[in-house]
C-alpha cells in the first residue's frame, strides 16, 4: 500500500468513524456508507468541515435527519454552491422544526428539486435586471430607439424588441446574461441588416405568408446576419459561436445550410436573396433554432412599419418644409420655398450594408447642414428602405403644413358654467401658423384652484422617497454653500479692510502679518423665480400623475432649502373657450398644508393646449421681481386640444408663446417623459432646453436634479 | 486660488501642434484675425477647440495666453489687482491685461463659466473700440492689432444661468465645432496615439455607438479626446476593452447599467 493510498484509507476510516457518531448508528441503515463515505472524502476540506459541523448540529436534533443529511450532502454539493447547500440544510431544519422529521427527510432526499429551483433563482438572468443594460446596449449598436418588452415569444416588429422573461440555460449567471444579451442582438440586427425592409416585407406577405416558407426564411436570415455581425462586431460573433451550439445533428444541419447558402454571407447580400432562396430550401430539413434566435411575425412587423413610414414621411416633409423655409431667408411659405429642389445624399460609411449613413441635404444643389433630429429620422428612414424614397421629398401642397393640421374651430358646445371656483377670466391670443397672424382675444383661460386631496400622500412620498430626499437636499445645500461673502481670504476680489488694518497693527508690533486680507464673492445670492407648469391633460392618468405628484412634493422640499421664489400651476382644458390653469402654489404663498393638499389632490383633466397656458403663467412670472426667471413645464406629450389644436399648429402656437417668453427675459425648459419629444421638443425649446425622462418612475429624483443643473 | 492664474503661461508655441482641420475653419479664424474681429468657438467637449487655437497661435506666431474660465473667476482676475507686498501695494497685471500689452492670442476656454463681471472687460475688447479698461489704475489700454480674443462655449450646457448672452455673443466670428468626420477623426487618433488604422477604426465605431447614446441616458458622447486617450492605452498594450473602459465608459457616466452597456459595446466590438 503506497503511502498516498494509506493516507486516503485512513482519512475515510476518520471520516466514516466520525460520522457514525454524529448520526449514533443511524447512518449504518443506509446501505452504502462506503459510497457515502468516498465521497465526502472527495470534497474539499472546507466543504468537508462544513459536513462536519452540519452533521453535529442536525444530530442535536435528531440522529435519523442528520443521517439522511449525510446520505444526500455530497449529491447536494454536485448540483450547488455552498450557499446553496446552506440554503438547502436551513430548508430542512426550518421544515423539521415546524412540519416534524418526514417532510424534513423530504425536502433532504429531494436535493435535485431544490436545487433546480435554487439554480434558476440564482443563475437566471431576467428582464428587469437587464432591461434598462439592454434598452441602453442597444442604442448604442445604432438605428432607431427600440423598445425592449416582455413577451410568450422572442421577436421584433422592429419598433419594440420582445423578450422571454428570464434566461437560465445555463449554470453560470454570466452565460444566462450573455444569452439574454444575444437574444438581443439578434433581433436588433434584423432591424439593422434590413430584414424587416419594406420591399422584404411586402414581398414575404404576398408570396409567402404560411409557417413554414416563413421559417425558412427565418434560417436563411440567421446565416445571412451571422455573417453581417461578424463582419462588423468581432467580439460579439466570437460569443455567437460560443452559444450557438445545438447538438451534433443541429449543427450538421446549420453547416449544410450555411454550405448550400454560402451567397447570402457576402457582404452585399440582403434579404431579398433570402428571400430568392426560400423556395429552394422549403423541402430541406430545418436546423433547430438557435437558444438566441426568436420567431418571425411578419404581419406584427408590417402593423408597426406602416404606421411608422407614414408618421416619419409627414414628419420628415415637415422638417424638409422647415429646411426650405429657412433657405429662403424669411420669405417664409413663399411659392418660390415649394419649387426647391431638395435632395439627400447618402453615403454608406464602412460599407457595412446596415444602415449605418451619412446624410448630406442639397436645397438646389446648396449643402445644408442636417438638423440632429432630422438626422434621426432620415436614419430610420434608411432603416425601413434602404434608400430615402424620392415621394417622401416631395412637396407638402401650398397651405397643407402637415396632414394633420385642421382647420381651427371656435368653440362649438360653447356652454360656459361660470359657478367653478374661479377667480378669474382671462383672454389671450394665439398664433396661428396657416395664417401666420395672430387670432386675438381667441382663447379664454380661467384661473382655478386645485380642489385640496389627502395630505397623507405628501407625508407617504416623503417617506417612500426618504433616502432621495436626503441626497437631493444635500446637493441643494452644496448649491446654498456658495453663495456668502467670504472674508480673510488669501485671495479675492477685494482687500478685506478690517483684516488688512489688523494686518498692518501686527506689522507695527513687530508680529507677523497675516495673508489673508482679501473677501470674495464665492456666488452672488440667488435670486430666482421658477414657474412649474404641470401637465394634467387626460393622458397623464395613472402612474404619470403619481411620479408628477411626487416629483413636486419632492421638489417643493428642495426649493424650500434654497429659498427660490417659485410657484407651480396645472394646466389642462377643453377648446379655447375654455382653457384652464390650476393654482397649486402662487408665488407668495408660503409651503403650508393647503399646498400639500392642493399637490395632492392634483388630477388629470382634459387636453393639452400649451401655448394659452405659457402666455398665463408667463405673464405672472413677469411680474414677479428675480434676475432669473424660469418656467419649467412638466409634460407628457405633444400640445393637443380639441378642435384643431394638434401637431403642427400646437407645435408652432405653443413655440411662439415661447419666443415670446423668451423676448421677456424668461428662460423656458421643459421636462418630458415623451420618447418622441425629439421631434418637437427641440423646435419648440431651442436645442438644450429640455430633457427627456425615459421611466416615469425615475420622474422625481430627475426633476430636482435638474432644477439643480439648471441653477447652479 | 486664482493667484496663480495671473501668471498663466504666455507661451509662443514652437513646434507646430498637430491640427487636423475639419472644414475652412483655419481660413476663417485667419481672416478674422486680420480683420481684428474676435472669434467664438462653439462646441462639444474634446473636440478640438483648444487645439485650434493652439495651432493657429502657431501658425500666426503669436504668443497665446490660455484662461480656463471657472464660476469664481472675476474680472479682476482677467485684469488683474493689487497684492499686498512688503507693506506697499504693487500692481499685477491679469493675463488678459498681459494678452493685450503683449499682442497675444488670449483663449478664455468655457467663457460661460465666469462670473457675470467679465462681461464689463470683454465687451469693449470685442468691438471697434478694442479697448481694455482698467478701472483700478485708471487706465485704458487700446489693443495692438495684433492681439486677438478668442472664447469657447458648449451650447450643449443646461443651465439658465450660464448662456452666453446675445449682447456678448454678437460681437464675435463664431465658429461652430463637432466631431470631425469618421476619416478625418480616425487620421487623428493614428496619429495622435500611433495606433494602426485597424485599431483607430475600431475605437471611431466605438465612438459613434457611445454618441448614439447621447440623450438616452447619456448627456455627451464619447469626445475624440477620450478616444486618443484610449487609443494612447492600447498602444501601450492594454487591452482594447480595459483601455475603452477606463478612458471612456468611466469618465462619461456612473450609472451602472450605462456602464455595462458602454462596456459591451466595446466588448462587441473588439
């Protein structure tokens, strides 16, 4: 017997003397103490301890348990970590101590369940741990903002990608986060190679709208898109490779699919060779699909694509209209803006094939520079076509700014019912963008009060948000921190008299001098008024009106810190005759428990005409006395009322009642939870004046962030 | 401490800078020199303004003073004071005052930072008058033709604070900076870092992924600064995905998912 093998023998002799111990004999009517034995011995020694002190402390309670513990624990180690195992023994016990010694025994012998489910607690990679990663991962590969969302089936119809709700196929949770990554990927680049172009889509429906030709085409756009991402993201087709193994059989089959289809990986295939393809493999067995590639819905993707290419060619003639405009210097809407010629060239960047493109705009044969929105929506443009379609740069007709502009009705219903608690009428004018003039006396807006809600909101958002508060009101404070006069400064704007006098005493009595004679001006007080305009339009009902309502309680604590004159002001109404304001907190009114109630109690309404509203609330912060002033709008979407009061002439009444703002010194930003705001948003606000949000949730910790950007 | 800053570097830059142009902004700036009209240099972060200056200081063998402008710089750190030395007051001239008694370029970097006040000793620089004020001397001094202002702002800052007001901005030749265009910017990182053009094309699509996520999470993309500097760690040997991590995703953002995001994305990449 060589020493290594006494050496082992003797260790399991230890081991097995030491365990009949613990379980005093119990473990002998286990049979196979010997396998037992071996392979306890086989762990390593800090798992072996962890045995040791498990037996001992289960044997306390009772010798039958602590047997079985010993009987399953290497079986347990096997399919665990050791805080999986500890989990395991503490299932146990808690089920001994509660239930007795048979559902114990139970939940011991039945280590594979348990640790099935232990390893998909663990290991899985789930959505709402990834999804704001993937939302940003994304993005960033290029294209249009894709949703991400939770769905039975794994696809895209290229506007959202649908996604299982958790990944756990494999035991590592980094591989289950890999995959989910890839599941991803993929469907991003079918978005982004061209799979769902028009032209493809069209085709797929008319000639092959059936499961299995779909499938088909499905295989063959896996090889093609293999290809492209390999060309264009090395590091991400190394982990293809890696995960996109099958079995033996799968693989054989890929590989003789990739062989008969070897066209589609030239760089200048697209999906229409695909699609060419299609016929010839329907009668060919079809490869498993790949643990990252999804389904195909090619009637979900035609649903999303046609109402996107008729809302991106109305917004793209828009922006084109604006273009010309512009380069006509100021002969706005003339005749001569229509007969332009505008033409976008596009330059393929690497010559990747995705959609990845310059853009260069010529207004007879002038380069113009692209706008950065425009920029966006030529891009997803390209998405979709693979080229701007030329009907897309025609023209809008003389008069006809967009397609959705109506002509402005006046009030129809016209039934006035002055008993609201009003405290006043007003009228105001609004720009209309068909006319280029002014309607006057046009709107009337009625200032009302917020009817008072439960205060025990306020006091639940404070405590919900504790910890926020607390970061918020430090950051303000940092902000407060600035703004004194500092005296005895070794360096400053001023000679500090008083120091510099002690300073020359101390010289006359042979001390020595002191440096710091200078005051200075860390900041100069604040002195800044903020008009918070809130939207309550319909639409805000639900979540929206909550995370508004507590960005404002929030807020509130915040401005009271600083100091800020501020007041806040709903807004919301039904035609222009009846506009309506809500005050909430007037400017000299102090933060008291009618305020707490008024946020409270603040609902979502009716529409959203904007530009009444900003000429209101404007007018106050005018007359209001502050170096800065500043209204901010807390919105959910575009300005829309009934009776004409959307897309175009919302835009432009609400960017003129802006402009005018602006004339009087008033700074305007607003902040917005609208994904599409990027479209309007900069027209209306100037470029930087706004700030999109893109979860609700995370409303009431940005809005005082960026009050604090804004100010400081 | 601003004491310092009065004796910023006036320095005449020998060798000339490395300047890839982008458009016919040498032309322009060169013309707004000799017609003595000061310029603004409008941007986003790293993307080559002080460079541009830099180079054209050269170009124009001018001494060039550089002014990194910060919310407690005052005019009379531009103009410069009276320090308290020995018992008896002595006068230092600010660099601004050293730029325009010498005939320099002098680059107030991030003007919009400064306090309000430094408005009152640029406005006459910036016209016709060309004059510089300097109350506490009771002085006037009248700019050389030579000496030329130069101020840089990022319009992409929100804060109502700090804009750039029109009474300021319409006394100046503006100049608008972006990121250069992929080729240009990849011949720059070549050349800055020395990496080969492979690499240099890699870190330029890596760029552009981080801009695409600018407004989604991001207030900036990655600046060409950012990108020299990772490439300057590759050429070093670090690896790719350690040097875009380090250079870029930390310095951009610390939110943890932007993080991940920004670090598989150089992962895909490289």
């Amino acid at each position: 017997m060589s020493d290594e093998t006494r050496q082992n023998f003797l260790n399991r002799l230890r081991i097995q003397k030491d365990l009949e111990k613990f379980t005093a004999g119990a473990l002998a009517r286990h049979g196979n103490v010997e396998d037992i034995v071996t392979r306890i011995a086989a762990l390593e020694r800090r798992d072996q301890d962890f045995v040791y002190a498990w037996a001992e402390l289960i044997a306390r309670a009772n010798h039958e348990l602590a047997a079985h513990f010993v009987s399953r624990v290497a079986t347990a180690f096997d399919r665990m970590e050791r805080t999986g195992v500890e989990d395991w023994v503490d299932r146990a016990m808690e089920t001994f101590d509660n239930r007795g010694l048979g559902f114990a025994i139970e939940v011991l012998e039945d280590v594979d369940t348990f640790a099935r489910a232990y390893a998909s607690r663990h290991v899985r990679c789930g959505f709402d741990d990834a999804s704001a990663f993937l939302r940003h991962f994304v993005r960033g590969l290029g294209g249009r903002e894709l949703r991400v969302a939770v769905d039975q089936s794994t696809f895209t119809d290229t506007e959202s990608l649908y996604l299982p709700d958790a990944v756990n196929l494999f035991p590592e949770p980094e591989q289950n986060f890999t995959l989910y990554k890839l599941t991803a990927v993929h469907l991003w680049a079918q978005t982004w190679y061209g799979t769902w172009r028009y032209q493809v889509v069209e085709r797929l429906l008319r000639e092959f709208d059936a499961d299995g030709p779909v499938a088909v085409f499905n295989r063959l756009e896996c090889i093609r898109l293999e290809a492209c991402i390999a060309r264009d993201f090395p590091g991400l087709a190394r982990e293809f490779n890696v995960y996109g193994h099958v079995d033996a059989a799968g693989d054989a089959l890929w590989d003789d699919w990739r062989q008969r289809a070897a066209t589609l990986t030239a760089a200048q295939a697209s999906a229409l060779d695909s699609l060419d393809l299609v016929d010839a493999f329907l009668e060919l067995p079809l490869p498993p699909l790949r643990p990252y590639e999804g389904d195909m819905f090619a009637g979900r993707v035609r649903q999303a694509l046609f109402a996107r290419i008729e809302r991106e060619k109305s917004a793209l003639q828009r922006a084109m209209q604006e273009l010309r405009e512009q380069n006509e210097h100021g002969e706005a809407g003339g005749d001569d803006a229509q007969k332009q010629l505008v033409e976008v060239q596009t330059q393929d960047e690497d010559g990747s094939g995705g959609a990845d493109v310059n853009f260069q705009v010529t207004i007879d044969g002038e380069v113009t520079p692209v706008p950065e929105n425009m920029k966006d929506l030529l891009g997803s443009i390209m998405q979709d076509f693979g080229e701007i379609p030329d009907d897309h740069l025609e023209p809008l007709e003389r008069g006809e700014y967009s397609d959705d502009l109506l002509p402005q009705r006046g009030d129809v219903d016209g039934d006035d019912d002055p008993d609201l608690n009003g405290t006043g009428t007003f009228t105001y004018r609004e720009w209309d963008c068909v006319r280029q003039r002014f309607r006057e006396g046009f709107c009337t807006l009625r200032e009302l009060s917020v009817p008072p809600g439960d205060e025990g909101f306020v006091t639940a958002t404070l405590e919900k948000h504790r910890g926020l508060l607390k970061s918020i009101k430090r950051s303000f404070e940092a902000v407060l921190g600035e703004s004194r006069l500092q005296r005895r400064q070794a360096d400053g704007d001023d000679i500090d008299i008083d120091a510099l006098v002690e300073a020359f005493a101390d010289v006359a009595r042979g001390r020595e001098m002191s440096e710091y004679l200078y005051t200075r001006y860390r900041n100069q007080e604040r002195n800044i008024a903020v008009m918070f305009m809130v939207d309550m339009s319909g639409s805000t009902l639900g979540w929206v009106n909550d995370a508004e309502r507590e960005a404002l309680v929030l807020l509130c604590e915040a401005l009271e810190m600083l100091g800020d004159r501020y007041a806040i002001f709903g807004f919301s109404g039904r035609t222009n005759k009846r506009c309506e304001v809500y005050r909430i907190k007037d400017f000299d009114e102090s933060y008291t428990s009618a305020v707490r109630q008024r946020i409270s109690g603040i609902r979502p309404k009716a529409y959203t005409r904007m530009g009444v509203a900003i000429r209101h609330l404007g007018q106050l912060l005018q007359r209001t006395q502050a170096r800065t002033k500043l209204l901010i709008t807390l919105s959910d979407g575009r300005p829309e009322d009934y009776g004409g009061y959307k897309g175009k002439y919302g835009i432009e009444d609400t960017r003129h009642a802006l402009l005018e703002l602006k004339q009087g010194g008033v700074h305007a930003f607003c902040v917005t939870i609208d994904n599409e705001a990027q479209e309007y948003l900069p027209h209306m606000y100037g470029p930087a004046n706004f700030a999109v949000i893109d979860e609700v949730e995370k409303l009431p910790y940005k809005v005082a962030d960026i009050y604090r950007r804004l100010t400081t | 401490m601003s004491t310092p800053a009065i004796h910023t570097a006036q320095s005449t830059i020998t060798d000339e800078p490395y300047y890839e142009p982008v458009a016919d902004e040498i032309d322009v700036f060169t013309a707004a020199y000799r017609n003595k009209l000061p310029v603004l240099l409008k941007g986003p972060t790293g993307c080559g303004k002080t460079r541009f200056v830099e180079y054209m200081a050269w170009r124009l063998a001018r001494p060039m003073v550089t002014v990194a402008c910060h919310d407690d710089l005052t005019a009379s750190d531009l103009i410069g004071r009276y320090l308290v030395r020995g018992g008896e007051t002595v006068w230092v001239d600010g660099p601004l005052t050293s730029a325009v008694r010498n005939g320099s370029i002098c680059y107030l970097d991030e003007v919009v930072e400064a306090r309000k006040d430094t408005s009152v000793v640029i406005h006459p620089l910036c016209d016709d008058r060309r004059l510089l004020p300097i109350e506490k001397l009771g002085e006037v001094l009248a700019a050389p033709p030579e000496f030329c202002l130069v101020i840089s702002y990022n319009p992409g800052y929100q804060s109502v604070l700090k804009d750039l007001k029109q009474s300021t901005r319409q006394r100046f030749v503006a100049l608008e900076f972006g990121y250069p265009k992929a080729e240009v910017e990849q011949t720059i990182i070549e050349k800055e870092s020395g990496v080969d053009a492979a690499s240099a094309r890699q870190l330029i699509k890596f760029g552009h992924m981080t801009r695409n996520l600018k407004g989604s999470g991001l207030d900036e993309g990655a600046s060409t600064r950012l990108l020299v500097n990772a490439a300057k760690l590759m050429h070093e040997g670090i690896s790719p995905v350690i040097a875009t991590d380090t250079a870029v995703a930390q310095a951009l953002t610390d939110d943890e998912d932007m993080l991940q995001a920004v670090h598989e994305l150089s992962r895909s990449i490289f």
